[in-house]
C-alpha cells in the first residue's frame, strides 16, 4: 500500500502544474500584448495642433483635439534617468520593459511547473533537479521582486532559501533512509 500522504502531495503537484498551465499561456498573451503595444504606441504621433493623429505613417483625422498635454504616462521608476520627454516612447518603453518582466515571470512559472510535474511523477519530492529547480524559481522570484521593492526582494529571498536548506536536508535524510533499506 502507498504511502498516503504522498499521494495526496501527487495529487496537489498535479493540480498546481495544472493552474501552472494556465498562468503560463495568460502569461505568453499578456508578453505579445505588451510587446504589440509597444510598437503601436511608439508610433503614434500627434500633428496639426492635435487634429490628426499619425499612426504608422498614416494621418487620421480626429474630431477632438489630442494633446500630448492630455496624455500622462505613468512609468517604472528606473526609466525616470533616462529622461525620456516624448510621452508616446515613454509608454513604448514601459510596454517593452513590462514584456521583459513578463517573461521572467513566465520562466519562474516554466520553472515551477516543471517542479510540481516532476514531483507528481516521482517517488519522494526529495530529489536534487527539485532542490535545482527551487533555487532557480528563487533567484528568479527574488529578481522579479527586487524591481518592486528591495525589503520585500530580501523578505522573499530568504524564505526561498529557507524552503532550499529544508528541501537539502530532506534529500540528505531521503538517501540516508533509502541506504538502510
């Protein structure tokens, strides 16, 4: 008879890798959305004191007027240093640096998913590409927050290494247990 308590781990492996799935394809929509509206604002132009708008080449007439004055940007801190003045290259390069960290949260999520499948699959969690593969998802979540806040960077740093130390122990326990039997 199996151990019950580890397949009640399979079966919650499996359900993660599952909604992992899921995050990663909203995810992939979300870095194509990101990237085509970078390119599409980036060329966006206003002209005639606001009454056409020019986008990819083309003049549209617009029936209100646009000014860049109506148009506030908000942008990721780190981009304030390179003093960009036009807003329309401004939101171009927060779409694009928005597409980056999407893709890093993308490769966390790959990551992960391949953790909780190989888990799923496996006999004990306690095997050495897991260990591999939660230290990565670590360094990468850590990265991925580090661009938010630097205490909250180092908060969830050390829980991932804490969750690291405690998966290496049980990997040297595991082996232990597998050469007395």
């Amino acid at each position: 008879m199996e151990n019950s308590k580890l397949e009640k781990i399979r079966k919650s492996a499996g359900v993660t890798a599952t909604v992992l799935n899921v995050i990663k394809t909203i995810l992939i929509v979300g870095m194509v959305m990101a990237v085509v509206a970078g390119i599409s604002v980036m060329c966006l132009r206003t002209g005639d004191e606001g009454k056409t708008v020019e986008v990819f080449g083309k003049k549209i007439t617009v029936h209100n007027m646009v000014s860049v004055g109506d148009l506030s940007v908000e942008s990721f801190d780190f981009l304030d240093m390179f003093h960009i003045e036009d807003p329309f290259v401004l939101a171009g390069v927060n779409c694009f640096v928005a597409a980056v960290l999407i893709a890093l949260v993308l490769i966390a999520v790959i990551v992960l998913r391949r953790t909780f499948t190989s888990i799923q699959k496996s006999d004990t969690p306690f095997k050495p590409e897991i260990l591999r593969s939660i230290k990565i998802t670590g360094i990468l979540v850590t990265v991925i927050v580090l661009t938010s806040s630097i205490g909250i960077a180092a908060v969830v740093g050390l829980a991932f290494w804490c969750v690291y130390t405690i998966f290496d122990y049980g990997i040297e326990l595991q082996t232990d247990a597998d050469e007395t039997l």
